[in-house]
C-alpha cells in the first residue's frame, strides 16, 4: 500500500493550477470529467507525489456538497493498493465503514477498483483505497 494523491477541493481549479505549476513547479498532468460525480479532476505531479484538484461542474455535485460543509481545502488522501477486496472485506465488519461498495471502471486500458471509507471511521479523514490492473493484454479481471 502506498499513498497516491492527496485530493483537494475547490471552487477555481485555475487558481490551484497556478500555485502548484506555477510557483511550485509542479506538472500539470491529466483533466478528466466525471460525470457520476459531476466534477471536474486534474492533477499536478511532482517528483515524488500528485495532487488531484476537484472542481464542481454542477450545484449537486459531491464536491460542491462538500465545499458547501467543509469550505475549500483537504478532500481525501488516497492509497493504491494491490488486494482491494481483502482489505475491505477485513474492515468492513459492520457495514458502517465504507460510504459505497467497491466500483469498478474502465479507463483506457485498466481496470480501477475503488471506494472511500466513512470519515467516520477513519478520524474524519476521507480515505481513497483503489486497485489498478492493466487489462489491455489480460483480458476482463
């Protein structure tokens, strides 16, 4: 397991994008749109750490819910993990600890696991856990 991204929240990706390319240096990486959750995410690399800005594209979006509770700044942290289901099926004891069940998307040729632990039960911390395989010359997993 290691720690992947840190997530933040915003209202003007723009703004984050000029501090952390801008003065920090960072790499501006991947923009994708997620419609599902009606934001907009893009990345800034660094040498040894990515940071993904998160932008509303919409009033219902999860994101804009959060900036609406929690204002602008840490949304999540999140670690890549090789075994997603053993490590939910060991802490998913009462049902409570997961806000959603494992996903599963496609993304050109991976397959993503992901879910988030209830801040609840991880001291109010959003955590991301995802599993990545390339499936581009194995098949379906």
């Amino acid at each position: 397991m290691v720690v992947d991204h840190i997530g933040i929240a915003c209202h003007n990706t723009d703004e984050l994008v000029k501090l952390y390319s801008g003065v920090l240096k960072g790499r501006i990486g991947e923009s994708k749109v997620y419609e599902d959750m009606g934001c907009v995410s893009t990345f800034i690399n660094f040498y040894n750490a990515k940071l993904e800005i998160l932008e509303p594209c919409n009033n219902n979006s999860v994101i804009s819910s959060y900036l609406d509770k929690k204002g602008i700044g840490l949304h999540h942290i999140s670690f890549k993990v090789d075994n997603i289901e053993s490590i939910y099926n060991s802490i998913n004891t009462t049902g409570k600890e997961f806000l959603h069940e494992i996903k599963e998307v496609n993304e050109m040729s991976k397959m993503i696991k992901y879910t988030f632990m209830s801040p609840k039960f991880s001291n109010n911390i959003l955590i991301e856990l995802f599993e990545e395989k390339d499936v581009s010359t194995r098949g379906e997993l």
